[in-house]
C-alpha cells in the first residue's frame, strides 16, 4: 500500500512540476537578461525598465513571443508586420519605467524624456501622470523621432547611413 501512495505521490509532482515550464499562450515570458536579444536590433536586452514583448498569435499552432530592447524597436518591427500589429489578439507588453513590471503597452502611459537602449526616450507607466502620453500618442512619437534621425544602424533589415562627401 505505501509502495502504490509513493508511486501515486511521485507521479503527481511530475505532472505539477511538469507544467511549470510551458508557456501559458497569454502574457508576458520571462526574459533572460543580458543574454535574449532584439528582434529588430538584435542588441541583449539589459535593460529591465524599457524592454518590450510582442506575443503574436498565428492561425495554426502556438503563439510566439518576440523580445525588444525599447518599445519603439516592438512598435517598428509591428509596422512591417500588419496582420499582426492590427490582430485584435495581438498582445505588446511593456516593463514599467520605475518597477521593470510588465504591463500591457496599449493601455499604458508613456512619459518623454526617458534614457532608453534605442534612444526614443519613452518611459511606461501603469497610472497616468501629467503630460503623459497614450499608446497612439507613444506610436506616433515613435515614428516621429525615426524619420528625423532614422540611423539606427542596428536593424540589420536596413542599410547602414552612408557618409556625406
């Protein structure tokens, strides 16, 4: 009889401990820092107040999760990839700029002025602050500061400036 508890026992906690390491399908995936890197820049993520994750949702088979150095890397990235940064299941987690939480970014507020890895300079916050901008807002930021400099020489998906004569 105590063989049969031990046994039962033993195959529980397997089973438990089993399902410890699966990826949920939802939600934000714990980053290896200093080691995972971009998926737009492919710089390491170290910093743990400004990074981004972007869980997609293909129609067969289980979704995936990209990692970003700086929210404007996830939201660029997003821009060449339309079915997914309009798919309603899309989900884009960032960390929060004073605690390294991740929070949902569409609901987010974003403060300017912020030292991030990409230098978009945005900070997210769960509460709103004064002055502080909304997911839309932050896009648009974003996009802002690309096509004024748009010499992020680390998206290898786009040649490097070439120096003026």
């Amino acid at each position: 009889m105590l063989k049969y508890f031990l046994i039962g026992g033993w195959l529980v906690s397997a089973l438990l401990l089993g399902g410890c390491g699966r990826d949920s399908g939802t939600g934000p995936v714990a980053v290896h820092w200093d080691r995972a890197t971009c998926a737009r820049c492919r710089m390491v993520l170290s910093d743990r107040h400004h990074a981004a994750q972007v869980r997609v949702k293909p129609q067969e088979g289980r979704s995936r999760v990209y990692l970003f150095d700086d929210l404007g890397c996830a939201v660029i990235w997003l821009e060449d990839h339309p079915n997914w940064r309009d798919d309603p299941v899309t989900e884009i987690w960032v960390n929060d700029w004073r605690t390294g939480d991740w929070i949902d970014a569409r609901t987010a507020y974003y403060l300017k002025g912020q030292e991030t890895p990409m230098q978009y300079g945005l900070g997210a916050q769960s509460d709103p602050a004064p002055d502080a901008l909304d997911y839309s807002s932050a896009v648009k930021a974003i996009f802002a500061i690309e096509q004024r400099y748009n010499v992020h020489g680390g998206n290898l998906d786009h040649p490097a400036p070439q120096p003026q004569h």
